[in-house]
C-alpha cells in the first residue's frame, strides 16, 4: 500500500537505496541516453523498442566486464611481480643462511 511505501521510503534502507539510485541506476541510463542511442527510440512499436533497449543494455554490460578484466589482469600482473620478488628475496635470504651454518660448522 501507499502507507507502507512511504515507511519503506523513509527508513535508513529506503534512504540508503535512494542514494544507490541516483549514483548507479541513473549513471547508466543516463550512459545509455547520451552514448548509446536511448534518447529517443529508433524503431516503432514496443517489442522493436525492447529489442533497442535490451541490445543497448548488453552493449554497456559488456563494456563494464572489458574494464573488469583489464583490472583483473592488471592485479594478476602486479600479483606476479610480488611474487617473484619475494621467491627473490627468500632465495637470497636462504643462501646467506647456508653460509652462516656452513661456516658455523
């Protein structure tokens, strides 16, 4: 009912899914608006607008998953050079060890 959207929207939750509306669900449709197309309908009829808007909607996921990736390979790559760098140190480490016990010994 009306009373019951109105607590919803009040609450701190409601609130809170307010501020997550205007900085993500907005972004993108207004993404889609200015970039890709969706400012005015390029075909008639609602089920050729959906197929507009459904294709659109794939175009910008697959944006987002590109840059996804290229973050992942960029964590990975960093991810490499740390540990190389610490077998590196630990191979140094482990000589100098040697050469104390063996002239310890």
């Amino acid at each position: 009912t009306y009373d019951n959207a109105c607590k919803c929207y009040r609450s701190s939750h409601g609130q809170n899914l307010q501020k997550l509306r205007k900085t993500v669900i907005e972004g993108i449709m207004g993404e889609a608006k200015e970039y890709h197309g969706m400012g005015k309908a390029k075909f008639r009829g609602i089920n050729k607008v959906q197929i507009q808007f459904l294709l659109t909607a794939t175009a910008i996921n697959l944006k987002k998953m590109v840059k996804m990736l290229e973050r992942n390979e960029l964590e990975i790559s960093i991810l490499r050079v740390v540990f190389r760098t610490c077998r590196f140190i630990k191979n140094i480490l482990e000589k100098r060890l040697n050469n104390l016990i063996f002239l310890e010994a």
